[in-house]
C-alpha cells in the first residue's frame, strides 16, 4: 500500500489503540462500539480484550458450524448446558468435540477478521459504554491489542497490494465460463468458492456459507479472478417504470357554423317587463307613502346643487297641512 493509503487508516487505528489502552487502565467492563458500515463491537471485560464482532464476517460460532469442525446437535447441547451451569467453551471442550487450544484460535481468528472487516469498509465514529453484552465464545486472557492492530494493517496492506482489487462486500462473482469445480484438482478453498459463487454473493457472503474468514475468502477471490477461474458480475438495481393511468379527454362536439338568417333565429330572446306584471300599481304607490312622491324632488334638487331655492321643509309642507296641532 502506498503512503497516501497508509495514512487514510492510520487515524483510525490511533484512536482505537488509544480507546482500548484507556478501558485497560480503568478496567471497564463494557464495549466499544464502531459505528460505520459494516462497523464492530469490542467487547471488554475487566479492560481486557476478549472478542470482536462485526456484520462483515462470521463470528466464531459460524466458523466452528459451517466449517463442520461441530455438529449443530453438539452446539445445541453446549448452549444449553453453558446456559445453565458452566460456559459455553468449557462445554465444548468437555463433549470431546474440540480442543480448549483450536477453541482459542478459532476465537482470536474471528476477533481478527472482524476487525478486518470493520476497517475495510467505512469508519465514523466509535462509542464506549458500559453495557455487559453476551459473548458466545470469548478469548480467556485477552486479545494482545497492538499484536490485533498491527496484523489488521497488514491485511489491509495485502489486501490493497493484489493485482485484481475486490471489496469484500460490494463486487459480486461468478464462475468464470467453462470452469467447472469438480473437474481438475482445485484446492479446497477454490472449490468451495466456486461452489457457491452464482453471480449474487460477495466475499462476506460465501465466507459465511463455507466458514471461512472474509479476508482469506477475499484474496482467494482476488487470485481467482486474476487467473479467469472467476468473472465479476455488474449489478445494477432493479428499476420498475411507474405507470400512471390518466382519463382521456372527453370529445367535445365541433360547433357547426350557422348562417346569417339562423343566427338571429337560434338566439334566445332577452327577456321583457309587462306592466302590472308584479302586482303593484301607481294608485297603490301613492297610498302607500309620500315618499315614492317626493323621490323626484330630490333629484332634481340634487341636480340643480346648491342654488336651487327650495328647502327640505318646502318639500315636506303640502304634507304637513294634513296633519293635525
């Protein structure tokens, strides 16, 4: 790896070595958490190192069950017996299914791919606290952080410095055309990745399916494809065109063209006031009120402005005669 590439992950492993020297001193018990994509979790106990989990490669129960190092009925029975009395390890070791010593270094070898795993993708912040999490399968007297440090720089380095670049979750593979996995003397690893290699999976997912570590998956990957006993597949998303349905337009009827003689003819009559229509006449008018009578006056005077002669009281004085003291 170059020295820019070098640098792009120094940070983070600074910062993961100071946090886990720091939770040693104070002997917590607790986790650190690496938020990111595929991220991690440290689990502590006593500010020890004990185990690494991450989404990105399988824990060391997957490793012991998909590599067939155990049967599922003797992992069954070491669950609910390490439930009930002593730990799940001891119970393993004690069933005859597997050494203490090949139990440590399948424990250590999944710490050590998580944390892989974790730093070949994406980092954006870590998180300590002090919530006892579950571990299946711890590591009795610790992991050595900066021995766990320096190996992860490492993979990385290697990882970077193949011939045939791959992401262990993004790039898909396929058995290249006219390879076949059972024809030939393959090693075992390679027949296992072409076994289950069918253009949808990434390294991560075939290194949970064979029970192997996502790193080593991952440069057998790339060697493979460097050597044309694999092919990557594009994947593009799945795009459904959206289907609206909308109403067709009414037809609307063509206006037909009228002559002269009919356009007069076909217009409708405004219509027309016939007098006495609404019951009301003239002598009932002027019984009703004088001041039907007078609307003219003021109009007039209105009209006429402010010379005219007559008054208010004028207009209103052939009224008053009738009108009693």
């Amino acid at each position: 790896m170059t020295d820019g590439a070098r640098a792009r992950y120094r940070p983070e492993f600074e910062q993961l070595a100071h946090l886990l020297a720091g939770c040693r001193a104070e002997t917590l018990t607790g986790s650190i958490r690496v938020v990111g994509m595929p991220g991690a979790v440290f689990h502590l106990r006593d500010g020890a190192l004990v185990a690494v989990d991450s989404p990105g490669a399988p824990g060391a129960d997957a490793l012991l069950l998909n590599s067939g190092r155990i049967s599922e009925s003797d992992w069954t029975a070491a669950l609910r017996s390490g439930a009930e009395a002593r730990s799940h390890r001891a119970e393993l070791v004690a069933g005859g299914s597997i050494k203490s010593i090949e139990l440590r270094v399948i424990s250590v070898m999944a710490a050590q791919d998580g944390t892989f795993s974790a730093y070949a993708g994406r980092i954006e912040r870590y998180v300590v606290t002090t919530d006892r999490l579950d571990v299946l399968l711890p590591v009795s007297n610790g992991i050595d952080v900066d021995w766990l440090i320096r190996e992860t720089s490492r993979r990385l380095d290697a990882l970077a410095s193949l011939r045939v670049p791959v992401s262990p979750f993004r790039d898909r593979v396929a058995p290249a055309p006219g390879v076949d996995p059972s024809v030939g003397d393959l090693p075992t690893l390679r027949r296992q990745i072409l076994s289950v290699a069918d253009g949808r999976r990434s390294a991560r997912d075939i290194a949970f399916l064979i029970g192997r570590s996502v790193y080593s998956v991952t440069v057998e990957i790339s060697r493979m494809l460097g050597e044309r006993l694999l092919q990557s597949v594009l994947t593009t998303p799945l795009v459904i065109p959206a289907t609206v349905r909308t109403a067709a337009p009414r037809a609307q009827p063509k206006p037909q063209p009228a002559s002269a003689d009919e356009g007069d003819a076909a217009r409708p009559a405004l219509p027309q006031r016939s007098p006495g229509a609404s019951g009301i006449t003239e002598e009932q008018l002027g019984s009703t009120s004088p001041g039907w009578r007078l609307l003219p006056l003021w109009r007039r005077r209105i009209r006429a402005g402010p010379q005219a002669s007559e008054t208010t009281e004028s207009l209103y004085e052939p009224e008053r005669k009738d009108l009693g003291p």
